[in-house]
C-alpha cells in the first residue's frame, strides 16, 4: 500500500509531485482555463483574470514572507513600480513592450536590494515599519515627479501587442494573464525546493542555526528580497495594462493588507496555500456583496458608496478568523480533506 510519506531517494524529496491523480487534475485545470473565455461570461472572465495577475504579487510575497519569515506591509511600492516603470518605458522612453514588461520586473528588484539592506538587522514589526515607510516614499516620489510619472493624473497605458500577439481583447488579456501566472507558479514552486528555497526557510525558522550551518544571511536575505520584488512588479505592470492606467490612486495601501491575507488565508509558505489564499480573497468581496444585494435596501447603498472600508472589514475578519480557529489556512483544511478521502475508512 503507498504510504504517500516514505522516500528512498533524494530526488523524490525534492520533486514537484510524484502522484498521477495530481497529475492528471493538473492537466485537467489547466485545459479548464485555457477554454474558459469560450465557456464564461465577460464578467466572469474578468474576474478570473483579476485573480490570475493577483496571484502573480501573492506569489511575490509568499517568497519574502512565507519562506523567509520576512514581514513587509509595503509591498504595494513594489506594485506601483512595477506598473510606473512599464508605463513610462512604454510612452515615455518608446520602449518595446517586452521590454518595459521585463524593466518592470529589474527596477522593483533593484529597489528590493536596497530595502533589503535594513532587513539584516531589522525584524518583526520594525522590518515591517520600514517597508511601509518605503511604499510611501514611492508614492510620493510619483506624486513630485511632475509629466514625467503623470503626477496625480497617472499615465494612460492601453493594452499592447507582445511577441506579435495582440492583448487588446479581453480573450487574449486572460491567456496572457495564465501564462505569467502559471510561469509565476513553476518559478515559485522550483525555487522553493531549489537549496536557495530551502536556505530561506532555513533562516525562517531559525536563523541562528541557519548561520550556524554556513548560509549566509546577508546574501539569501537580499535574494529574497529580489526575486519578491521582481514577481510583484510584474504583477503591478499587469494590473496597470487592466486598467488601463497607472496611477497612485490605483495602488492603494489596502493592496498590502490583501497581500498579507492572502498568504495568512491561504497557509504560510505554501504555493498552493497562495493559489487557494488568492481565489478565496479575491472572491469574498463579491460574495458579501452579492449577499447584501438579494437583501437590497439601505443596506446595498450603504455597501455601495463605502466599498474600501467594507473591504478592509472583510480582510480583517478573515484573518483573524483563520489565526483563531485554523492558522495553517485553507492548505491546513485542503491536506485534512484529501487524507480522509485517501485513507478512508481506515483514518476513522
């Protein structure tokens, strides 16, 4: 009988899946969402797209905070650097899409260093006062920055044409969208089980004896630190292309606050704990808001014209909830689900 637990060689340790069911309901999604903007709604795709290029920033995070147990509350400079430098590299500087879209990704990581260097001796909730002070210095620093960042106006961006493909169709924007977040999640889920991925963790869970074993804080610290920063930016040139326009207004700090309930939600450190985290998230404001709607009244207008703080009512509530009652997350109750329908009846 499989085990499912007993390993007789390194590679089955480190190996993605070893599991043919996984396999094969893998490739089953994967076939659902590529067919998805034939089958659904335009609404309905863009909400899916919505959840794919969010999942692109949650996997940022779940990098810095789940892996490394690094807690940033500014994640959201990141975003709007990322959608700035795509946005000015594509109408002011005349850059080839593709090209701004990969500046996108470099200038956060850049910037990623350099707050990554108050992270050597910074933890805990200092670390985590010190990026926030960095997303409103980014913000900011747009607001002063005059024609060339648009200033409040923000810089109108439409959707481009990359490697001669034209995203301008909602079709077309979603299928982008699932490639970068199911690139997002490969890169995510081998640099997890890469030695770098394995040396974050290490310092997560006690960095003493990290040092102690001969990795060197510094180095794995900043990595980290990089790589977050350069998948979040993405998810900022994305979200900039959906919108169509990159402003300061678009990137609000409720963004941070998303980020954390997300990975919180979904399960620390955990790839999948983001997938689940990001659809669970991103969908509970539409719940809420389409239960209140089947009451109507007062109550719908109420919920209407204050949107941002119910969100953030919403957020606050989940994650105290899941670090109440259940702080593994959605994973946590996933794994519980799956052992019972495997071992049944023998479990019980």
């Amino acid at each position: 009988m499989r085990s499912g637990y007993f390993k007789q060689r390194y590679g089955e340790l480190i190996v993605l899946t070893d599991s043919p069911a996984v396999k094969a309901w893998t490739a089953v999604l994967l076939v659902g969402l590529v067919a998805a903007p034939f089958l659904l709604s335009t609404y309905v795709l863009s909400y899916l797209t919505i959840i794919l290029f969010t999942l692109v920033g949650a996997l940022g995070i779940t990098v810095l905070t789940g892996f490394t147990g690094l807690i940033s509350l500014g994640h959201v400079g990141f975003l709007m650097l990322g959608g700035y430098a795509y946005a000015i590299g594509v109408t002011r500087m005349g850059l080839p899409p593709e090209l701004a879209l990969v500046m996108s990704a470099v200038i956060p990581a850049v910037f990623g260093l350099i707050v990554g260097i108050p992270s050597l001796r910074l933890h805990g909730l200092y670390l985590a006062i010190t990026t926030l002070a960095f997303s409103y210095i980014v913000s900011a620093s747009i607001l002063a920055g005059g024609k060339f960042t648009g200033a409040g106006r923000g810089i109108m961006i439409s959707r481009p044409t990359l490697l001669g493909i034209d995203l301008s169709s909602d079709r077309a924007f979603y299928w982008f969208c699932l490639v970068m977040s199911v690139l997002a999640v490969l890169l995510t889920l081998n640099f997890r089980r890469s030695y770098i991925g394995r040396a974050l963790v290490a310092i997560r869970d006690n960095d003493i004896a990290a040092r102690t074993m001969g990795i060197n804080l510094v180095r794995f610290k900043l990595l980290a630190f990089l790589v977050s920063a350069a998948l979040t930016g993405v998810a900022g040139a994305i979200m900039g292309m959906y919108l169509s326009i990159v402003s300061v207004e678009g990137y609000p700090f409720l963004l941070s606050i998303e980020a954390l309930a997300i990975i919180i939600v979904g399960g620390l450190g955990s790839v999948l704990g983001a997938v689940f985290g990001t659809i669970f998230i991103v969908t509970l404001p539409e719940l809420f808001s389409a239960s209140v709607a089947l009451l109507g009244g007062r109550l719908q207008e109420v919920i209407t014209t204050s949107a941002h703080e119910i969100k953030s009512v919403l957020y606050g509530l989940a994650i105290i909830g899941f670090l109440r009652f259940d702080p593994r997350g959605l994973r946590g109750i996933w794994h519980d689900i799956r052992h019972a329908w495997v071992y049944w009846p023998l479990r019980y």
